[in-house]
C-alpha cells in the first residue's frame, strides 16, 4: 500500500484491481479440483438417467461447483502456514497476503452452505447428504490426516471420489451398483494421479512437514508398489460399466486400451523414480479420466 502510495498523484485515489481479486478468488476455490468434481459429477448424471433433465442438470452442476468451491477455500484456510513453507504454494492467495484468512473463511463458509442449502432444495437430500459427507471428509479427515500419516492419501480419496456419486442420487435418489462401480473407478484413479504429484514435489512436503509416503520412503519403493497395484486394480473395476450393462462394446475396449496404457506408465514411473517419469505418470492420468469419462457418456446404452 506504501508503494501504491507513492507513486500515486496527490489528490488522487488509487484503482482497485478487481481482474487480480477475481483471480485470487478463482484460485482460492482450487479450479483444478472442482473442473474433475464437475465432470465426473455430469457423467454420472447422463449415464444414470433414462429421460435427461436438462433443468436439474444445471442445478446439479451448480451446487456440486459451490460445494467444491467452499471446500477448496476452507482447505486453503487450515493450511495456509503448510502453504507458505512450500514453493509449489506458497504464491497462493492466502500465503502471499493477497487474501486475508478472514475473507478466505467467509468466502468458504457461505460458498458451502450455499452449495449443500442449493443441493437440498432444487436437487434431493441425497445429494445434499452426500455434499456435506464431502465436505467433511475432505477438511476434518483427510486434511488434519495429512500432518500425522501418509495413510491420508488412502483416506482422502473416498471424498475425492463422492461427486460422481452426486451425479448418480440427482437423478434417481439412490445409489445402486453403477454408482459404485463408478465410484470404484475414480477413487482407485486417484492413488497413482496423487503419487506422481507427491514424488515431484516430496522436498516440498517435506519442508512443510507432511509425512507422505514419498517423503517417509525417499527410495520410492512403497510408492512405487501402490502405483502398480491400484493402476493394475483400475483395469478390471474400469471395465463393470460393460458388465453391469451401462454401456457397450465402445466403452469396453476404450477402458481396456486406456488402461494398459495408464499401466504401462504406471511401471515406467515404478521402475525408474525420477521427476520426469512421474511427471508423465502424472500427465498420463489427467488423459485417462477425461477420455474414459467421455466413453462412458458416448457409450451408454
């Protein structure tokens, strides 16, 4: 503000940057986090109904949006002293001072309450259940959990994986076998995808004091074994939407195909452990989820 101050003519009041909060705003809500709970949350929606309600569609979309949004910020909020201690974070709105804890608080407070309110009026109270079980799973389970035990990975993807079960209890108020094998789908996605990012960034999270499974294990042994099992385990879990008759042949050998790749970069980054091979571990899971979403929405019969 002194340097604001300065340079500033006397007499003269200085401009607000309302473009730089926006973006500070849009990166507090964690964009990257919500784009995968929105997809995963429409495809499930499409491939649960018989007759697609384009109305409830967008109500769906936008409660999920506010939910993860509000989640997002108050996770940012719990750690923003972690956040400041690593240089991956650490120019985040929070850390940097750009965003007061108090404006973050509030903004994820009133966006949550939005989301799940929103959800339980114009949705149904399964999926408004469903957000809140999210929302605390993700802040009061798996973030405290990631300061104490590398086992938070493992933990923090059963909430990661609950937006495609939203999508499903939108339409049809319940959840059946389709949801879950969803489900099964994405929470076993989220292991390999979070390990490649762990292994880029283990002296990051070493620094800020989270006892990750790359950090307690710096020869990657461990992380490498549960990257080929859960990778391995997604081959035939991928495959139940077939089986429980959701979709067909298309989606099948798409799953198959996309797979047998994921695995394929799966043992590269299990064998040889450097950054550049997790990274495309890492660059290889943000393709399979986005393309095996969109065969099961071709797909479904």
């Amino acid at each position: 503000m002194e340097n604001i101050a300065r340079l500033t003519p006397p007499g003269t009041v200085p401009s607000f940057d309302w473009r730089q909060l926006l973006r500070d705003f849009y990166d507090l809500s964690k964009p990257g986090i919500g784009f995968y709970s929105l997809l995963t949350t429409a495809t499930s929606f499409w491939l649960a109904s018989a007759v697609f309600d384009p109305v409830r569609f967008l109500h769906t979309l936008i409660a999920t949006g506010l939910v993860t949004c509000g989640g997002g910020a108050l996770n940012q909020v719990i750690e923003i002293e972690a956040d400041s201690q690593m240089r991956r974070t650490e120019k985040r709105p929070l850390p940097s001072g750009r965003v007061s804890p108090q404006t973050g608080l509030l903004f994820g407070v009133l966006s949550s309450l939005a989301g799940t309110v929103y959800m339980l009026f114009f949705v149904n109270g399964l999926a408004s259940l469903l957000a809140i079980l999210t929302l605390g799973g993700y802040l009061f389970v798996y973030t405290p959990l990631k300061k104490k035990t590398h086992l938070a990975t493992l933990v923090g993807a059963f909430p990661g994986a609950v937006p495609i079960l939203i999508g499903w209890a939108a339409v049809r108020g319940s959840l059946g076998m389709g949801a879950w094998a969803l489900f099964a789908i994405l929470f076993l996605w989220q292991i390999p995808h979070f390990l490649a990012i762990a292994w880029m960034y283990r002296k990051d999270y070493a620094r800020a004091g989270f006892p990750l499974l790359t950090v307690i294990d710096p020869e990657g042994n461990s992380s490498a074994l549960q990257i080929l099992n859960y990778t391995l385990a997604l081959i035939p879990v991928s495959l139940l939407p077939t089986l429980l008759h959701l979709t067909g042949g298309i989606y099948f050998g798409g799953a198959l195909l996309l797979g047998l790749g994921f695995a394929i970069a799966a043992i590269r980054a299990a064998s040889q452990r450097t950054n550049t091979i997790a990274r495309q571990l890492l660059f290889a899971s943000i393709i399979y989820l986005p393309v095996l979403l969109a065969l099961l929405a071709i797909d479904k019969i």
